[in-house]
C-alpha cells in the first residue's frame, strides 16, 4: 500500500472516529502529496516515489517541530501541544528514528572515511551523512554529534 493509500484509510477512519486532530495532520499530508504530484505531471510521471513522500514527511516533521520550539518560547503551551499532538501523528509514517549511539557510530564511520578530523572539515562530513541517515535522525541530532566529533 502507497503512502497515498494509506493516508486515504485513515481519513475515512479519523473520519468515523472523530478525531479532529488527526484528521486534520492526515488531510494536510494528502494536500501535500496531491500538490506535489500536480508538480511531477508535466515530467510525465504519475506519482511520487518514496524517497519524495519521506521528503514531504520529514518536512511536516520539521515545520512541527520547530513550530513546538517556536511557541515554548513564546508562551504559548496550548499551541505548542497541538503541534506536538501532529509531531506524533506524523511520526506513524516516519522510519524509526536511530538512537543516538548508532547515528554517533555512523558518523565516526564517515569521519574516517572522508579523512576529516577539524571543525573546518564538518562540510565534507555532513553531506554524506544526511544522505546515509536521512528520515532516520533529525538534521540538528547531526549536526551536532558531528560538531562533537570533530571538535
């Protein structure tokens, strides 16, 4: 079952249920899927692969989450638990994030790899690790076990 098929069952069940909250999560990621395959058709493809749904997903993911940090700041509880109420919804199609001792294994790896052992070389580490860990751990968790690492 396609990302899209999925997210269509869970509005009718969201539906029946009444739960507005997910209703309203899983209605915005089939807008955005629909809005990026009204994107792909002029290249002649139909829908998206699903590098490009866990791309949208991730997006959402990050807009929650920042959006979480955003009211903390500001005062605001009420909002910032609706958006974490989305963050957990979104986080059903999301892969299984890594725990932070196997995405800081990784990144050692990559570091010998690449050779890098400066703050200055974090450009030639972080490339490669994004693509390796990406939909598996939060680009700021990187960043700074990278800085860490090289530091």
């Amino acid at each position: 079952m396609s990302l899209k098929e999925r997210i269509s069952e869970d509005i009718k069940t969201a539906m029946k249920a009444k739960d507005k909250i997910r209703l309203e999560t899983v209605r915005g990621i089939k807008k955005l899927i629909l809005e990026k395959e009204t994107e792909i058709r002029p290249m002649g493809r139909d829908s998206l692969n699903p590098e490009e749904e866990l791309g949208i997903l991730t997006q959402l993911a990050k807009q929650r989450r920042d959006s979480i940090d955003q009211y903390q700041k500001a005062d605001r509880p009420e909002l910032a638990e609706k958006e974490a109420q989305e963050l957990v919804i979104l986080e059903e199609y999301l892969p299984r994030q890594l725990p932070e001792a196997e995405v800081r294994a990784i990144i050692e790896a990559i570091i010998a790899q690449v050779g890098a052992s400066s703050p200055k070389d974090m450009g030639k580490v972080m490339g490669p690790a994004m693509a390796q860990l990406k939909g598996q751990a939060d680009g700021k968790v990187v960043q700074a076990i990278v800085k860490d690492c090289l530091g």
